[in-house]
C-alpha cells in the first residue's frame, strides 16, 4: 500500500523540519511523500531533498500548490493580471521542483478563487481565464501529472472550483492529456456528494490523479481518523480505486489537535489495510455483482459480509 501524510500535522511539535518528519513517517509504515510549495521546499534545493527522502526511503508522490499573501482575492483566476500571472509562475516553478525531486504530480487547490458576495464576481470570465491558465500549465509540464483538488468552501464563502461538475466543464474545455483530478474525501462530504461515486466516475475516464483520504461529518473539513465517522462511504471509495486499477499513493489529510501525529498516522495505516483486506476477502467480483442487482436489500447483506470478513481483529 503506498501511503502518504500531511506534513503540517507532524509541525505541530518541535522544529519544523521536514527532514524530522521523513523520519517519522518512514516509523509510522508510510511510503510516499507529498510537498506543500513553497511552503516545505524554501530553501530546500530538489537534489537536496531527493536525497533525504531516499535516506528515510521514502518517494515523492508530488508537490501541492500553496498560495498565501498576495493571493487572498483569488490566485489563477484573480482580476488582477499581475496577480493571476504571479499565480501561474508559481504553478510552474512547482512542476520544475516536482519533476527535478523526482515527483509526478504537481496538485493545484486554488482556495481563494471564489467569492463571498452576489455581484462580485464576474463567472464566466473567472471560468474562462482558469481554462487558460490550467491549458498553459498543461503546456508547460505535458511530462507531470497536473491535478485539480476541489473544494466547496473555505477560504472563501464560495469556491469557484466547488464540485465534480466545475472540475468536469474545466478538463473538458481545456482537454489536454495530462490534466486531471485530485478527490479529497471531506471535501466531497461537505458538498453532499458520494466519495464513491467520484472515484468511479473520474477513474473510468482515466483521470483520477490523487486521493486525499480522511473522514468527517460534511458540515466543515474536519479531518478526521479514516473510516471513523463513514467507514461504509470509505470502503465503498475503496472498492472503486481498486476497480480502477488506482495504484498512485494515498495521502491522509488528516489533523491530529490532540492526538499524537505518528499513532494518528500508524492507526490510518491500520485502517485502510483492514478495510482494504475486507474488500479482497469479498472479492471485486462479488461486490460489482450486488451493485449490478441495484437492489438495496442485497447491498445491506454485503455490508454485513465486510463486518464478518473483519470480524477477531482486534488489533
């Protein structure tokens, strides 16, 4: 299983130093490393950081865009051309670095992109210039992964980029090869759409490039433990990564407050192998014949036959 975790979670105690945090991942039974630019890679050159993955033998997954400051009346899609054209360099810079420390996809969350305000925004425009945008980043790195990560809302009252549907309309009207999608599990919660129903959507059209696994309530992107508050939703997401052959890392982005960060990482590793274990023991098979039945009745059984398949493990 690769499986990556949030950084900032492991900053909350001591230095905040990334080489500490490889460390404590390679502990915890992670793989996979995902990078916040520039945020974790300031004055970190690329073979410098290869480096110290490969001593906590670890790989990098890619890096995830970052936008502070200058940024807060929207990033790519801001009204301001300096401004969005500012947003654009950083876009490339971060495929430079992900590509030279030896990552594939470069994420891109543009969370100020949105509005608080009727008639504050111009919708269209904002559309089209992100088209643009994602087409000239595209453009730039035809080589990386480019994924879109969506969000309902927070920073903004609105995101622009909100749901399956806009993350759909922008891979359709830019269509290029190498742009894709990024699915975090809270985020999808707090928009009232089905996990599941994502994975299997954009995995059969090949563009599934990330997951961000976590679990929550749908009010706020709490980031909670995996499979603590849906596990049913959680191993549903499951079966369709498997489905689609998904064998890019998963990363927890998840926020321990008062939980340790590496037991809070080690019992993510615990829960996603026990659940992917009931998955298997079922079989992919029997689980796609229950959804053929479309039949509510025979879904419930097979939920109780993923308790069985869990049932002794106590650990």
């Amino acid at each position: 299983m690769k499986a990556a975790a949030r950084i900032n979670s492991y900053f909350r105690e001591g230095k905040k130093d990334v080489e500490r945090v490889f460390t404590q991942f390679e502990e915890a039974g992670l793989t996979h490393v995902d990078l916040n630019y520039p945020e974790h890679t300031s004055g970190i050159e690329p073979a410098r950081m290869k480096q110290m993955l490969e001593a906590s033998h670890l790989e990098l997954n890619g890096v995830a865009l970052r936008f502070r400051s200058d940024f807060i009346n929207g990033e790519l899609g801001n009204a301001d051309p300096a401004i969005a054209q500012h947003a654009l360099k950083l876009c490339r810079e971060a495929c430079d670095y992900c590509r030279e420390a030896g990552g594939s996809t470069v994420t891109v969350w543009l969370g100020f992109d949105g509005f608080d305000y009727s008639f504050q925004i111009a919708y269209d425009r904002v559309f089209k210039q992100l088209v643009r945008q994602f087409t000239a980043i595209c453009d730039y790195a035809p080589d990386l992964n480019i994924s879109i990560e969506y969000k309902p809302f927070e920073e903004r009252s609105y995101a622009f980029i909100d749901s399956m549907g806009l993350v759909s309309m922008i891979l359709t009207a830019v269509n290029k090869p190498n742009l894709g999608v990024t699915l975090d599990y809270c985020h999808m919660l707090m928009k009232h759409e089905n996990p599941a129903m994502a994975a299997d959507l954009f995995g059969a059209a090949k563009k599934l490039y990330g997951i961000h696994l976590n679990d929550g309530y749908g009010v706020m992107d709490d980031g909670l433990m995996i499979g603590m508050a849906t596990p049913i939703k959680t191993l549903e997401l499951l079966f369709y990564l498997k489905k689609h052959g998904y064998d890019k890392a998963i990363y927890f982005d998840t926020f321990p407050i008062i939980e340790g960060a590496v037991e809070e990482s080690e019992q993510n590793v615990r829960m996603l192998a026990m659940l992917s274990a009931a998955i298997d023991w079922v079989g992919l098979d029997e689980i796609q014949a229950v959804i053929d039945k479309n039949d509510a009745i025979a879904a419930a059984g097979l939920v109780r036959k993923f308790f069985g398949a869990m049932e002794g493990d106590a650990s």
